[in-house]
C-alpha cells in the first residue's frame, strides 16, 4: 500500500471515528438534532450507528452504539496499519488494541481542540452564528472550571487559549507514552 493511499484510509477513518465520538458526546450533553452540525453528524454516522443500536444499546445518557462504531472504526484502522507495515499475524490483536486505543484518544483531544478553536474564532467573528449556541454547549464543560480561575484580561476571555495548550501538552504525552510503546509491539 503506497503512502498516498494509507494517507487517504487514516484521514476517512479519523474523519468518520471522530464524527462517531462527536455524535456520543453531541447525544450525552443533549444537542444532537437541535442544529446543522447534529444533523450532519447524525447523516454521516448513521449507516454505522443504527444497525449496532440493535446490539449495543445506550445507557445513563451515553451512546454507547457511537462509542463502539468509533472503536471499531480505530481496531480497523489498527489491523490496516498492521498489515501495511507487515505486522499482521495472531500475535498482533494486542498491538491493534493498543494502536486502536491511541487513535481514540488522540482523536478526541483533536476534536477538542477542534470544537474550542471554531468556539473562538466565531466569537469573535460572528457570535451569533447558528452553530454557536452548540458550539457553546459542546465547549461549555471544558472552559467553565478555566473561566472560573483565569479571570478575562482586558474583556478577552484567555480560557480557550488555556485548552488549547492542554490538550497540546496531552497530545504530546501520548506520543511519548503510546508511539515508544507501539513499535516495541510491531517489533520496529
């Protein structure tokens, strides 16, 4: 499989999976079908996450058919990655949970910063947006507890600026905690 093509697999892979996890989050705060993201998630998500509805069903408020599409999505992409670098055998299903669980994560602190970013930037350029009464809901429980201590400098509120050096400062640590890890398991 040629770089261009793997390229092409983890990008519609990360793309669906984090659509995935933002519909579990979108449906656990409560606004999945109130505006145009839900919509859009619910119609890109919902070949995957209606059939597993019938197996795997939600409870206390979390989708979990939407956490399991994700991490099925991550385990493929796991056993793609496996079987690019020629690593695939009996042995690697440890190596596909470890790669799978690092995707996840990673995917969700890129869809924090994500959501934070576009919160920001719309604040400031177009407040009243009609993505952004979920853009606050979705950003809400993540900069409330930093508004609460870092106080607005000059009416600018630096708390998204604060997330955003977290969730740096996470995504590097799991570089450092998962990747060493990871080729010790493909034996790179």
């Amino acid at each position: 499989m040629s770089q261009t093509l793997w390229f092409l697999v983890e990008t519609l892979a990360s793309l669906l999976a984090t659509a995935c996890i933002l519909r579990a989050y979108m449906n656990w705060i409560g606004v999945i079908s109130r505006d145009p993201i839900g919509q859009f998630i619910i119609a890109v998500t919902d070949w995957l996450v209606r059939p597993l509805r019938r197996v795997v069903p939600g409870s206390r408020g979390i989708d979990w058919s939407s956490v399991v599409a994700a991490a099925l999505i991550a385990l493929l992409l796991a056993l793609v990655y496996l079987s690019f670098v020629g690593r695939l055998g009996p042995s690697a299903v440890g190596a596909a949970v470890v790669f799978a669980i690092y995707y996840l994560l990673k995917w969700s602190l890129y869809l924090l910063m994500g959501v934070v970013l576009l919160s920001a930037i719309l604040s400031w350029v177009n407040p009243s947006a009609p993505i952004a009464p979920t853009l606050n809901a979705l950003t809400r429980p993540f900069l409330a507890p930093v508004r609460r201590i870092i106080p607005l400098v000059g009416g600018v509120d630096l708390s998204p600026l604060v997330i955003l050096i977290v969730v740096q400062v996470l995504l590097g640590f799991l570089a450092s905690t998962f990747v060493p890890g990871m080729l010790r398991l493909i034996g790179g």
